[in-house]
DNA sequence: ACACAACGCTAAATCGATTTAGCTGTCTGA
DNA sequence: TCAGACAGCTAAATCGATTTAGCGTTGTGT
C-alpha cells in the first residue's frame, strides 16, 4: 500500500513511460555517420578495416556515452541466428535434471547463449509440442534429457541419458557397462551373493542400457540373477506423468513388492537414488536395518543422497560435467565444426557412504 | 560411429540442407492473395471482419497445407513483444529455487510465455549483470526468486523471498509470522521450552524478516530466547557465492557450534531445510538422536525434506504456488491489467513428520 | 441517376538491425 | 598525365512479419 514518491525515479516501470531505447540510428545521426558504418565498426567487421583509428574510437565513445543496446529482436532476424537453445527436461524441480542443467547454464551463458526450458514429463506427446514451439522460436539446437524421443528432430540435437542411436542426435551417455561394474565390485567385494535389482520406468531412456549392462555384469561376476530378485512396476505407469515423488512411491511400493516375493537377499542395488531411498523407507517400515539387514546402493548421486540417513552409497553421474559437454557439443555442432558424432562416453565414479556394509555373517 | 543410413529421412539436420522455412509471403503467393490479408485473417484482427468466410478458410487451409509458421523474430521486432520473461534464481539445481520455477513453468507455458534462466548465485553484480542482458533480449519482465535487488528494475518485476519494499517491484511472500507462529506453537505444544535458532545467510532476502518474525514471535509465546541458542555463522560466506551443498555444510557447521556453546535446549527451529538436515547429521555425530534427544524443525518443505530420514518436521512454503502466483502476477502487470501491489502474501502450512517429538521428561 | 456506404482487398511503411555493392576523392606509379 | 588502387564511407536491399491508409467495385436509398 504505501509507496515511495517515485518522483526521484529516473523511469518508472509500471504502465507508465516507456524510456524509448537508443537505436543504431540515433547514434549514426549523434555522429553524423551512417548506420552502415556504425554497424560494421561496432561488429569489428573485416569490412570496417578502411576505417581510420579515430572513427573507430568516435563510434565505441559514443556507443558507450549513449549507452546503446543493439536489439535482439532485429539482430536476430536479419542474421537468422538466436543465441537461444532449447532444453527439454523431464521435469524442472528433479534432482537428475536439475543437476545437468545447472553444467548447462554454466557452459551456455559463458558462450553468450541463453536457454529455453520446458518439461516434457517423459510424454512423447508433449515433448513434440514443445519441440515444435521450441523451433518456432527459432532456437538453434536442443538439448534433451531422458526424453522419449521418437523421430529425428530438425535442429542439431545433443541427449543426455538418451538411448535411441538416432540421425542427427548426439547422445552424452554414462558408460553403462564400466558404471554397473563399479556398483557391483564394491558389493561384491563386501561380500554380497544375492543380490536383488530394480528395473527402471519403461519410458526412461536409460533404463535398458542399464539392464543390459546389469545383466552382462551379473553373469561376468557369475552373481546369481533371479527373476524373484528382479522388480519391475506393473508394467505402465498411471498415465505417463512424471514426477519425482512419483519415483519415490514407485522406490517404496518396488521394496514392498521386493519383501512379498523374497527376503532371500543381502543387496539391493535400486534404479536410482530416489528409488533407493524409497526402498529403504520400505525396508525400515518393514523392520530390516540398512545397512546392517540390508544393503542398499543407488544410482546418480543427486543431491539428496549424501543428504540422506542413512547416507547413500551409489554410483555418481557426473551430471554437471554431463550439462556441459552437452552444450559444448551443441554449440560445436551449431558451428558447424563437429560433425555429429553419435556418442559421447563419460564415466561414472562410485560413492561409498552409509548404505552398504558387509553382509551379516 | 555406426549410423542408420539417412536416406529415408526427410531433411537430415546436420549441416547440410536447410529445409526452407515456409514465410507469409509463400502463402499469399500460393493463395493469389497479399501478404497483408493473410495476416490479418490469420491473427483474427478486427479489420478482417469484412473479408468473407470463404477467404478465411481458404487462408487457413493453406496455411495448414503448407506448415505455415510464423517467425517469431520478425513478429516480435514488429509487435515489439517477445512473450519471454527472465527468470533469476540462485542457483538452479537447488530445491527452493526448482519448486518456483515449476510453478513459474506451469503457468507461463500455458499463457504462451516462455522463460530465460539464470543464476545470481546471491551476488548483486551478477544479478545486474544477468538484467542487463535479459534487458537486452527484450524479457517483457522478470520473476526474481531470492535476489539481492538493490535498484529498482526498468521492466515489471514479481520478486519471490524478496522482502525489500521499491518501486514497481511485487513481492510474492510467505506471511512469516503466520509461518513462524505455526512452527513454534508446534513445539510449544509439544512441551519445548528451550529452543535454539538458526539465523540464514545475510544476503538471502528472507533472513530479516523471518529472524523479526520468530523474536516477536519468541516473545508472544514467553519462549526463553537467548543468545546462547541462537546461531549465525561468522558473517561473510565464502566469497558471495552460493550452493545448496554450502548450506549443507553450513547447517552442519551451525549444528556443531551451537553444541559448542550450550547443550542446554530441546529443539531447534533451523533457517531451512538443508540447513536443518546439515544439523541432524551433526546432532548425530555428536551421539545426540532425533528426536528422541533434540527435535528439529525445518522450513520450506522441499523434496528432501519427506525423503530425509527421520522425515522432516518443516513449515511448508507453497513454492510451486508461489511460483504460479508470481507467473500470474506478472503477466497481469505487463498486460497493464494489475496496478502493482507491493506484496501478495501466501500462507504457509505445517507438515508434522518424524523429527520433532516432546522433550524428554 | 447519383451520392454514399459497405465490401474485399492491397500498397507501402514500419520494426532495428546487417551487409553488399558501389560511390567519391586522393594518391601512386608508369 | 592518366589509369588504377585505395581509403573512407554510404545507399539500399534485406530479414519476415504487422498494420494503417486507402483504392476499386458493387449495392442501396432517394
């Protein structure tokens, strides 16, 4: 209710004066020099060359004095260029992608780039509307993560946690195989034989890659790999909404389920961390101690797992890292300087903490 | 390295062929008609009232037949409106900040807005920085969640956890005595007579308000508020800069200075979440447990806090509430619609888990 | 039979930059 | 002395839409 007396205020800001921007115009006719000249010279266009030291300096003085501001709007369509990138994320407030996306800013914004985001809740459908919205806005490339992508988008494309080997998309992938190895070493080494598994939401873009390096891994180490150890979720998910307290009542009722087929196990080695610290809730809830009953091991390291008690031991993505080699080979591909590679590899580091221990005697 | 052959798809995306987008121009050419109509009948302005229904159809027809999409680049320089607002977080990858923005995301998107990211880390110059060049990219506004605002922006701004009253600026707040007063009639009732306090980081905006809310609140309940239980760290952080595993440690860090003083107190009400996290962890380190030992209540309710284990007591902020509020407010005040108030005041909400519990007799 | 309105549409200006082709004027070399 | 090179700049087209002013044609009322 009360307000200051905006009278000192040089531009207020509510519905009232616009403060009518400087355009290249006024700083020509401020000089008495055309726009082409200003424009070449304040571009550090080879064209600009002929011009004499001075003219350069009067240009940048006055730029400087009359504090100008190219607009982007004009900029952008006359060059067809936007500095602007698409992100397409399965939903903003999750660790994973939050996570990933904070690497992409870092690299994005120090390149000049700003970035749009939207969440596609690993909804085919959804993901394509937005794409198509994303490349109306004229948005140079994309970025995906974990989305259910379909068919070969038109702009250059890089997808973090994708699987499909698809035209023109590059994909920056865990090395799944060296991932799950590190995972199941260290239970192994503690001494764990029977080991049970949770399988990943079938629209997740990584969860058959992780199976199948699960399944090579078990079979290397000669681990017993029995399907009353194995947990899938009953086939779809209600509606193919995504949230992540969705995957934490999917982590409990996967440890409920687990406990109603066998207790014939030492290990759990879950889909990720929020499934992980679902299971473990369940486990306690159902009397088993963690790590001392039961061990438990995640996937990802997001944020909440050395936050968790017990803290989680589990196989660290590097996600920021993962954020910024996405856009750097965005950005390369946008140049035109790489050509599509299909896979980028990085690898994965294991975290030990609180939730694991030796099996009991 | 191994690559489907591309031969099928329609326009690769590499950097080969570009696919030529469809312009107005094409569908008037295609229509015998001129561009000006197309246009007018496909934003449905007043104007083509008079063109008949036939020609109508005919424009939309070929403008689906041919995939006609506007460039948003042209018709924004034009309308001079970019349908962009600038988003200003702390850091993105943390939970305060995520619940926002989801809120922010659900409503903008809807409305047909989409929004630039970016991270102020806290720090004043980066913020202004980041104005500036959103300033530039033509935002029609901004939502600033948290941000150390020191002058008052040219473009309508809805701040979030912003508590400083200027010019043209709308806070969204939480009302803090009601929160607080939830928090502390909860260990009242419990029987808590000795409370101990964290105060937050100087430079987050909520601090003031909530350390005056919980000091009158203290002294309307008779609550013993001494400087003993109260915590705050050395004052400057390290550098300005801010990341939600500094709060982690900095809970932590808060935990054990404040067993360093006293131990003389039965609950303590942290600054957040994390930070509420930091201490349990320290708490049990120091062989105290919760909440057998000590309660802790926390604030904000972000995911962690129900994962957490013991599950968090906290006062839950409506963030994704907040964040649509804010969208809303926003878009209201661009559209000239809303007069700018300086606050809405959200309510907060008391989630009762399993770290608070009475003192021991 | 004629003025005037309504209809159906278009020419052209505009938004604010970038960029190519080219225009002066001076200087150089043969 | 004169062609040609070069310096130093500019006119004008262009990007792709939006939007105002207005132009011909037909119809209507008196």
């Amino acid at each position: 209710m009360s307000r200051k007396n905006p009278s000192a205020e040089p531009a207020q800001n509510g519905a009232s004066e616009k403060p009518k921007p400087v355009t290249l115009k006024a700083v020509a006719q401020h000089l008495g020099l055309s726009t082409a000249t200003v424009s070449l010279v304040l571009n550090r266009s080879p064209v600009a060359d002929s011009i004499p030291r001075e003219t350069h300096e009067r240009v940048f003085a006055a730029a400087r004095e009359l504090k100008y501001r190219p607009n982007y709007m004009a900029r952008s369509l006359r060059r067809q260029r936007s500095f602007s990138i698409g992100v397409l994320v399965p939903e903003i407030s999750e660790g994973y992608a939050a996570g990933v996306m904070h690497g992409i800013e870092a690299h994005l914004l120090r390149e000049g780039y700003f970035y749009l985001v939207a969440s596609h809740r690993l909804s085919g459908d959804i993901l394509n509307e937005y794409v198509g919205l994303l490349e109306q806005r004229s948005v140079e490339g994309f970025i995906m993560v974990a989305a259910p992508l379909e068919t070969s988008p038109l702009l250059p494309t890089v997808a973090v946690a994708g699987h499909r080997e698809m035209g023109g998309v590059t994909n920056v992938v865990l090395d799944h195989d060296q991932a799950i190895r590190l995972a199941m070493d260290h239970l192994v080494e503690l001494g764990h034989e029977r080991v049970a598994f949770f399988k990943g939401h079938p629209n997740s873009s990584d969860t058959e890659a992780r199976w199948d390096a699960i399944q090579r891994t078990a079979g290397d180490l000669g681990l017993a790999f029995r399907p009353e150890l194995c947990v899938q979720l009953s086939g779809e998910p209600s509606g193919e909404i995504f949230s992540p307290e969705e995957g934490y009542r999917e982590g409990y009722a996967f440890g409920r389920k687990l406990l109603g087929q066998t207790r014939d196990f030492t290990a759990l080695f879950a889909f990720n961390d929020i499934s992980a610290i679902g299971a473990i809730r369940a486990f306690l809830d159902a009397g088993l101690r963690v790590p001392e009953d039961v061990s438990v091991i995640g996937f990802d390291d997001i944020e909440v797992a050395s936050f968790h008690n017990p803290s989680l031991t589990t196989v660290r993505q590097p996600l920021f890292e993962m954020g910024e080699l996405a856009s750097r080979t965005l950005l390369a591909r946008i140049a035109g300087v790489d050509a599509p590679a299909p896979f980028h590899t990085v690898e994965a580091e294991l975290v030990v903490r609180d939730s694991t221990a030796p099996p009991r005697a």
